[in-house]
C-alpha cells in the first residue's frame, strides 16, 4: 500500500478469553485452560486482521492485562495505591506503588511478538510502554536504600531492553504508547511534568541509532477506556509542540475524534520534520458508529492537504481495548472498523495517483 496503515495495537477480547481469565483469578481453572484461550484468542486475532487487509499486523494485545502494566507481571515489590488517572464519565484506573528496589521487568514485550509470530508470517508491529508512564511507580516518599536515582537508571535499562528485544526479535516498528503525555498538561498545566516526561523518553530513546530509530514511533491521545478518555479536554495544540521533541521517526496521532481537525492538522505540518511518518488517526474506537471506507478516504484527503503523502501514514485514535476487562466496543465491530481504515486509505491513495 502506498499510504502505509497500522493499528495502534489492542482488539477486544472475545468473551470466551474474558470468561477464561475471570475463573482463572477466582480459582476455577488452571492456568493451562487459560494458556488455551489466550492461544485461541491470539490466533482468531490474528487470523482475523489478516482478513481485513491490514498490511501490517499486531497481536490485538490478547494476552496483556493492559497496554500499560504488563512490564509488571509476576512481581511482588509493588502494592496497591499509586497514581490514579481518572477518566471523564467518573471511572478510574489506579497503578500500583513500588516498595523496593531493584525495578526490573516481569515481561518483555518481545514474549508477545514470538507467540504472535507463530500465527503468521506478515509484518508485525509490536506496542510498548514508555519509560514514563512507569515512572509513577516510584513513590513521592521515596524508598528506602533505593534512591530515585537508582530506579530511574534501573527503569532506562528496562525500557531499551523492552525496545530493542522487539526490534531484535523482528518487530517491523515499535510504538511507544505515551498516553499519559497529553495527561500531564491536566495534572500540571505549566509543562514542566510534559518536558520531564519526554527528556526520560528520550534518554533511552538515544541509545539507538538513527536508523532503529525510523522503526520506532510515538503513540499518543487522550485515553480509551470504557468509552471514556482522561484528556480529551486539554488543548492539543498545547500538547503537540513538546511531543514533536520526542527523538522517534514515527508519531501516530488521535485524530479522527479532534473536534478541529484542520487547526491541528495545520499545526501537525508545522512541527514535523521532514524525517517524519505521521499516522493519522482516520477511526474513532469510542465513536459507536462504523465508518464508512469513504469516509475514512475523505478524512486521507484532508490530511494529505496539509502533509506531504510520503510523510503520511493512517491509524486508528487508540486501541480498542487497552484494559482486557474492557468490553465496550464489540470484537466483530473492531474488525470492521478497521477493514474500513484499510480501504479508505487505499481509495485515497488511489484518488492522490500514489
């Protein structure tokens, strides 16, 4: 396809997955029943974006218990009562807080990619969490004998071992998901929580080189969860030039819900460099309504307006389930919804001569 497209990362869970890993927290099954419907949920994901053309595939984030903790699978130096991100229809999602040091990963994001490659043989993109958003684990109070310094040369370690183990188990690209960015401006609205942010993402994002770095990118927007988002009310436009300072080759970018799309976008073409691919998003996972494929084409068109078409890409705003318990949009929906990404991009490719 010559406008690349790529999903953001999670699909629904099918009911059977969701059921499966309830009764194995409640201690009904064993963990080999649940291993068999996470096999089963990662192939019929799989097999499933395959039909909708999707030159590039993902896992749909089956087996994550969510885009943002699976790094901390199976440790038990953390407790409950970290940050909590609130979202706009009242509910809220709460990290856990670290007790000791050292901080390493539980899982990498390449365990992911292995087993998804078992599935298929096109491309895969593999999401990763970014080093900032596991930096509220660390206490306001400090830990004794483990310094914040010391976590935060611990969790840089971690973070490009999260990257590189994907890119060498042969991930097409990386995509950092950075949600919390436009979160900051809420919790802080003079920036300098943002600024902070992106200086610890790109510590370890200059630890590689300029060409691995083509193959990573950025994902940003305001939440997806439930319905609901947890910063959808903070200006982008006051988001967006900070973000553009973060050292990757790739910025995919909620779109399709922005209220005034043409200001950004117009903004967008101002802060991009000329290195850049900005996936665009053309689907909405919140908005109940499935897009059309000429609707997703006329919504190209208008970012091919302000972006040159070899710096332009198309995606989705977020994933579609980012928490495993979420299951507000419908698996079939989902699918469909980004089938009509797919062919959208490809009508206006065609109506662009590209």
């Amino acid at each position: 396809m010559s406008i690349p497209t790529e999903s953001i990362g999670s699909i629904p869970r099918p009911p059977e997955l969701i059921q499966a890993i309830t009764s194995f927290q409640s201690g009904k099954i064993q963990v080999s029943d649940l291993d068999t419907a996470y096999n089963a949920a990662l192939k019929d994901t799989i097999e499933q974006l395959e039909t909708t053309g999707s030159p590039i595939l993902t896992d749909g984030e089956q087996t994550k218990p969510s885009f943002a903790t699976y790094p901390l699978t199976g440790l038990n130096n953390l407790v409950s009562g970290g940050v909590i991100i609130p979202f706009a229809d009242g509910h809220q999602r709460q990290l856990p807080r670290l007790t000791a040091g050292p901080f390493r990963y539980g899982i990498h994001a390449s365990t992911y990619l292995k087993a998804a490659r078992q599935y298929t043989q096109r491309p895969l993109k593999q999401a990763v969490i970014s080093a900032s958003a596991l930096s509220l684990l660390y206490p306001g109070e400090g830990i004794a004998n483990y310094p914040r310094e010391a976590f935060i040369a611990d969790l840089l370690d971690e973070a490009e071992a999260d990257i590189r183990g994907a890119l060498d188990a042969g991930a097409d690209t990386v995509q950092i998901d950075f949600t919390e960015g436009r979160l900051s401006l809420k919790l802080d609205p003079s920036g300098g929580l943002l600024d902070s942010f992106v200086a610890l993402n790109n510590q370890v994002l200059d630890r590689f080189s300029a060409a691995d770095r083509t193959r990573i990118g950025v994902h940003v927007c305001p939440g997806g969860d439930h319905d609901s988002t947890h910063s959808a009310d903070v200006d982008y436009a006051s988001f967006l030039p900070g973000l553009f300072q973060m050292h990757v080759g790739r910025f995919y970018l909620q779109m399709a819900s922005e209220s005034d799309r043409e200001r950004t976008l117009r903004l967008v073409s101002e802060l991009a460099s000329p290195e850049h691919l900005v996936f665009i998003g053309v689907i909405d996972p919140i908005n109940p309504a499935i897009e059309t494929a000429a609707q997703v084409c006329d919504r190209v068109l208008e970012a091919a307006s302000f972006l040159p078409i070899n710096q332009l890409g198309t995606t989705d705003d977020c994933g579609f389930a980012p928490f495993a318990d979420d299951t507000s949009t419908a698996r079939d929906k989902a699918f469909q919804k980004i089938r009509a990404r797919v062919e959208g991009t490809a009508l206006a490719a065609k109506e662009l001569g590209v």
